[in-house]
C-alpha cells in the first residue's frame, strides 16, 4: 500500500462554538461594508485557539414554543405568538438578526478569498419575463442565475425555518458525477455544501442535512416516479442528470418543444418531489440548451447552476500550480502534456484505508485508491467548488430574507407579518397552476416504455402517472424510505451485515484540510475567526465508544417474531444489498463500511441491490399499504433473455385476488425490448401486444425495464398486498424498484 501520509492528516476539528456572556453593541443596521477579511499573512496561528467571532446569545433560560402544530405548514400569525416568545422579544430579534448578518457576511467574504477569486461567486437575478426565455445565446456568465420572484421564494423558505426552527433540507439527485464517483462521499459537493450551512445554521438553532441521492447509470426518473418513498421531502432539490436521462426523444427534429423540459421531465420530477425550490445544473445540459429553456415561474421557481471547472483560473505550469490556492491548483490546466499528467494524477486524490489507532482493520485488502476517477467525473476541486456555490447561494438568500426580517422589525413589525415567511401562499400557487400533461404523457412513453398507450394516451392514462401522487419502494441506494425487503410479510426480512466501525472517521482526506495561514471557511460558517490552522471542521476524532473490533462484518438476526417464516432463499430468491449501514444519502450518515469491501473509506452510497431469479420462484409478499386509483408498476432489472413474471394484486380485508397479470419479454443482447401481457385486468388493454421501440443507441433505461402490473382506475381504494414471483426465466431477473398510485395530486 501507498504511502498516505502526503493526502491524509489527523484532524483539528473546529470547537463548537458556546455562549459568551459579553456586551452586544444595540446597534440595529448591518455595515455590509465592513472589512471582514482575514488577514493570514505572515501570521503563525497554527497552535493558538480560534477566536470566538460570533457573540450572539439568549439571557431567557426558558421560552414558550408558539403553536405550530395548530396551523398548516406551521404557519403560525402574528397574534397566536406568546408574547414572551423569543419571535416577540425586540432585543432578542436585534441582537440575533445583527450577529447573523455579520456571520453570513464574513463566510460569504471567505468564500471569495478561499479561491482569490469573488468572480466566483457571482449572482444574476432576473425578472421573470426575461428569465422565462432563457436560452444558451443569452444565459449570464455568472455561476447563477435566478429570477427575482424565485429568490424572494427561497428567502421566503429559509426564513420559515428560522422563525419555526425546523430542519432545512437539501437533496442532489443525478447520475455517477453527481454522485462523486472516483471521489470520497466526503469529498462531493454535498459534504462540501453542508460543512459550511451546518455549522452556520447551527448557530441560528437550523438544522441542515444535505443529501446526494444521485444513482450511477440511473437518472431521477426511477427515484421521482417513487414520490417521497425515494428522494423524501426537501425544501431545495437540485438536477443534474442529462448524461444519464438523454432520451431519444428529447433529439426528435432539430429541436423539441421549448416547454418540454419545464411540463415534461420537470413536470414528472416535481411530483415526485413536491413542492420544493429546484436548482438545475446546466453544465448537465450538454449544450443543449433548448432541453432547459424555459423554466418560467409560477410553481417551478427555480435557479440555474453554471459552476464550471473552466472558470477556475489556469494552472500554467507545475511551479506556478503549487503558488495557487490550494481549492485550484491542478484543477484547470494547461496544454502542456507534463502539466497535463500531473493534473490527471492529483484530481481525485481519494485513499481506501488509513491504519487506525483503535486497531480495526478490512478482511479484504484495500485499493489504494478508489475506482471511478475517470475522464467524465470530476475530481474533488470541482466537487468543492460546486459546493461552495450551493452554499453561496443559499446564503445569500438567507442574507436577503434576514435584511427583510430587520427592516420590518425597526418599523415595529413584530412578530414578523406571515406574507414575508408564511409557506401556505406558495403551496397554493402550486396547487393552483395551470398544467398540461401532454408532454408528461410522452416523457413516460419515451422513459419507460410501457407497451399499453392508455399509459400515456387520454384521461384514463394521464390519471395513472402524470395526475397521480405515486409511492415507491426500491432496493437501490441511497434511499431516504423504505426498502423493498422491509415490506416483506411472508419471509423473513432479508439479513444484513453490519458496518465494520461505527462512529465518525479519525481524519480527514487532504481536500478537506485547511492549510495553515489559508482562510478557513468552515471555521467562519462556525463562528469563528476563520484562520487556518491545518485542520477541519469536517472530521473529528473517533471516540472509542463509538467504535469496537469486529473480524468481519455480520448480519443482523432477524426478529424473533419472525423465525418461523421462510427465508427469502427457500422461495428460490438471492437477496443482493450492495452496500452496508444506512446509505440515506445524508453527510451525516455512513456507508458501506463492509469489511469484505476494497474501499472502505469510499464511502459513496450508491448500490444496485434487488431480488434476483435465475429460475422459477414462489412469490413474495409486499405490504403496499394503502392505494389509491389502482395503479402498480414494477422496476426490473434483466439479463438478456426470455422472462415471464406473475403479478398479483391481493386485498387485504377480504384475502382475495383483485387483479392478476402475467407479463411476457424478451430482452436481446442490443437491449431492444419486445412487451406483451397477459390476463388483462381492463378492457383498456385487452389483446395488445406491442412492441418496444428501437433504439438507435441502447436505452440505459430498457436495461432496467418499468413494467405494469396494475392499471384500474376504478378499483377500490383500500390496503393491498402485491405478490410477485417468476414463473420462467432463461437468464437472471432483479426486482428492483415496486410503485402504485397513493391520491391525486394536491
């Protein structure tokens, strides 16, 4: 193995910050202009204590919680506040709003000084008729752009958490780049977005997690078409799948409708999603800038991310490189093919194992990096760097709301009036907005192949996808829901093994270590000076309590209540589960820690698992619990071959049968699909047998086919049990991904 020493170091995390009893200056406004930059030059700070920067706390030992259960989206008015509550008490707004806008501003200032660089961090807001026609010709050169109505929403949302203190969430959804392959988890630019709100939002008594759910060869479609039971709930999502979600039909003519991206895919991911602020990468677009025209207003508020690796500035030779800032250096490089290789060499910069000082070590021997540094995936200045943008923005956003809190609070609007920070108004627009399904009708068509137009072909179908709240179950990770083994009622739920440590990690990766005399950015977000000192705030020092020996990873006993139910593979099943521990897609939770792994330190959350057949099987049991307009539909992942499956619907109240469909395909070896189905449930589909469409380039989805199961709209809605099984295979099927219909949308 490699000598590590030159990428990892011992951690010097930044202390939490406490309460200091010291006098707050009573002055109301904020001097934006006040110098806040750090000086580390020809400073040696190295060994001395961060100083406290952040001064801001409550004298009040105990405040009443005002009623927020008591009203829709936590919306509570003004006069339904206690009046000793913390949002009622003059002082305190004074003093919390002028410290907050004081640390925002010295992060904000960081960020730019952390690159040498605030052309970086740039944003353009438009008004919205002009935003509405953005087009590659005339999208703005800064790394975002946002219309006017869409930043006062957001600045609307982040001030809803402030004033309830609820949990802000942020969720990347995309494909192998997006999710950081090559890289650490730690080193994507979740974790780096997130090592800078936590702590700042921490400090304003917000909690943030920020999730990667991104799937390598996937896109967001499967995970949307699943509604919360995938990608859960956030308050801003953010795209960047085009390399994996560009479909043959989005190529059709020399251009597609300006409105596709917006009412088609967006339409479909939005309902999955909801009602969230939704950021779309354009460098995801591929120069097919007519694929993203068009966002417009009204629900879809929305902001486009133009963070590009060619913005950083040039690294000319290897000399000049190692004077640059660290967060640049090799990152954008020159022509010269000597710099060229060193670049190449120092992109992704990731190890798989570090010796611990507990003494815990992987059965399997360890890589000495990870896989997955390739051409099309960036490495972790990139990363970094997209991440600190993610940051940037939300920021300023906050920055904006807090002005609008401080102006209405010098004019005696107290508690703050609920038209600046009240969510119901937005819901409502997006409930009441104008929508066309034609164009979500096709996307499911081109997507997912389903051979039965009614899919996708006037009311009846539009009912099934685009006008229906869908819940889903998968098998795949990172999920935020549950997985398709937890569902299980008929077998025993799937074993499990167990992460090798628990516990955080004892260092940190060289990407994350702040060299002494840089600006710290994260210790600024945490309220301190923000002068490097060679450590992090990202990591921390395992604490031995957290961690214990174990020679290889076990699986978890099933409960006992459940021994005497068979095991999934007395049915004829093999249960896969690529990774191990609870690959949530969180920065705050681990994965695939698993002894028996290459890479421990990896730590990325994407895995394929599923219930694979490579014969006949008996069928499994899945408790969907409730379904609402009779719709089910199944992922599957196959081998090329001849597959038949039985699907069946099972009423729970009665026991019985309520609909039943066996489903015929053959999958050749260029994934062309031929579809036809059996036992139909409705007269929609009686004798059809289409064919898939060919492809002139293989469909990555048509290796994972989406097939129907169940389409009645006039089932009764009521709790069900999908049972499943394989009556004929010659080569391998996965079940992967189950989904039905759960309401109309709101």
């Amino acid at each position: 193995m490699k000598d590590t020493s030159d990428n990892i170091k011992k951690a010097t995390p930044t202390p939490t910050p406490k309460p200091t009893p010291s006098p707050i200056s009573q002055t109301q406004n904020v001097d934006t202009n006040t110098n806040t930059n750090i000086d580390t030059e020809n400073t040696d700070n190295s060994n001395d204590e961060p100083k406290l920067l952040f001064k801001f706390y409550d004298s009040t030992p105990s405040r009443p919680t005002p009623p927020f259960s008591s009203f829709p989206n936590s919306d509570v008015p003004p006069s339904s506040f206690p009046s000793n509550s913390w949002q009622s008490d003059v002082v305190y707004l004074n003093h919390f709003i002028q410290e907050s806008l004081q640390l925002i501003d010295r992060t904000l200032k960081g960020l730019g000084q952390e690159y040498n660089n605030t052309n970086l961090f740039k944003l353009t807001k438009l008004p919205p008729p002009t935003y509405s026609k953005l087009s590659h010709s005339n999208l703005p050169s800064t790394p975002l752009t946002t219309s006017t109505t869409s930043f006062t929403t957001l600045s609307t949302r982040l001030l809803h958490s402030l004033l309830t203190r609820s949990p802000l969430k942020i969720t990347l959804t995309g494909h192998s780049s997006a999710a950081g392959h090559g890289n650490t988890f730690s080193q994507q630019s979740q974790s780096q977005a997130c090592s800078i709100l936590k702590p700042l939002f921490k400090l304003l008594n917000v909690d943030v997690e920020c999730y990667n759910l991104s799937m390598g060869s996937f896109g967001t479609i499967q995970g949307s078409m699943a509604g919360e039971g995938v990608y859960g709930v956030s308050d801003i999502v953010l795209w960047d799948s085009m390399m994996t979600e560009d479909y043959p039909l989005l190529k059709e003519k020399d251009r597609v409708e300006p409105e596709f991206f917006k009412q088609g895919l967006v339409e479909l991911f939005w309902t999955g999603f909801g009602r969230s602020h939704l950021g779309l990468f354009q460098e995801g677009c591929h120069g097919r800038w007519n694929l993203c025209e068009g966002l417009g207003e009204g629900p879809n508020d929305s902001t486009v991310f133009n963070a590009r690796l060619e913005d950083l500035e040039v690294t000319k030779s290897i000399e000049e490189g190692m004077k640059m800032p660290k967060v640049v250096r090799f990152a954008n490089c020159d022509d010269d093919i000597n710099l060229k290789e060193e670049c190449k060499r120092v992109k992704c910069e990731g190890v798989c194992w570090l010796d611990r000082d507990d003494g815990i070590f992987p059965a399997m021997k360890q890589r000495e990096e990870p896989r997955g540094c390739v051409s099309w995936h960036p490495g972790w200045r990139y990363h970094k760097y997209r991440g600190r943008v993610l940051a940037y923005y939300v920021l300023m956003a906050l920055r904006n709301g807090l002005e609008i809190w401080q102006t209405q609070t010098n004019q005696g609007d107290i508690p703050l009036d609920g038209k600046h920070w009240h969510l119901t108004p937005i819901y409502e627009s997006f409930k009441s907005a104008p929508r066309s399904t034609s164009l979500c009708e096709r996307t499911v068509w081109s997507i997912f192949d389903y051979p039965d137009e009614s899919l996708y072909k006037g009311s009846r179908g539009s009912q099934r996808i685009c006008k229906m709240r869908r819940h889903g179950i998968t098998e795949y990770t990172p999920t935020r829901g549950e997985s398709i083994g937890d569902r299980l009622v008929n077998v025993q739920k799937p074993k499990r093994k167990k992460e090798l440590y628990e516990g955080p990690d004892e260092f940190v990766m060289d990407s994350n270590i702040v060299e002494v005399g840089d600006v710290d950015v994260v210790s600024l977000a945490s309220g301190y000076d923000g002068i490097g000192r060679g450590g992090s705030g990202v990591g921390g020092k395992i604490r031995s309590s957290e961690s214990r020996r174990l020679e290889q990873s076990t699986p978890e006993p099933p409960p006992e209540s459940e021994s005497n139910l068979p095991t999934v593979e007395s049915l004829g099943w093999t249960y896969l589960r690529e990774r191990v521990g609870p690959c949530d897609g969180s920065t705050s939770s681990t994965c695939n820690r698993d002894t028996d792994y290459e890479c421990v330190l990896y730590g990325i959350h994407d895995g394929q698992g599923g219930f694979i057949a490579t014969g006949p099987t008996e069928p499994l049991e899945i408790d969907l619990g409730e379904v609402v307009g009779g719709f089910l539909s199944i992922g599957g992942g196959s081998l090329p071959g001849d597959h038949i499956l039985l699907g069946e619907i099972v009423e729970k109240s009665s026991n019985s049968v309520v609909g039943s469909r066996k489903i015929k395909y053959h999958h050749d070896a260029d994934k062309n699909l031929d579809s036809s189905n059996d036992l139909p449930l409705s007269e929609d589909n009686d004798d059809r047998n289409l064919r898939g469409r060919e492809l002139q380039r293989p469909n990555p989805n048509l290796r994972y086919p989406q097939l129907k199961v169940w389409n009645d709209p006039d089932a009764k809605d009521g709790e069900y049990i999908f049972r499943f099984s394989v009556l004929e295979t010659t080569s391998e099927f996965r079940l992967n991904h189950v989904y039905w219909t759960i309401g109309e949308i709101e």
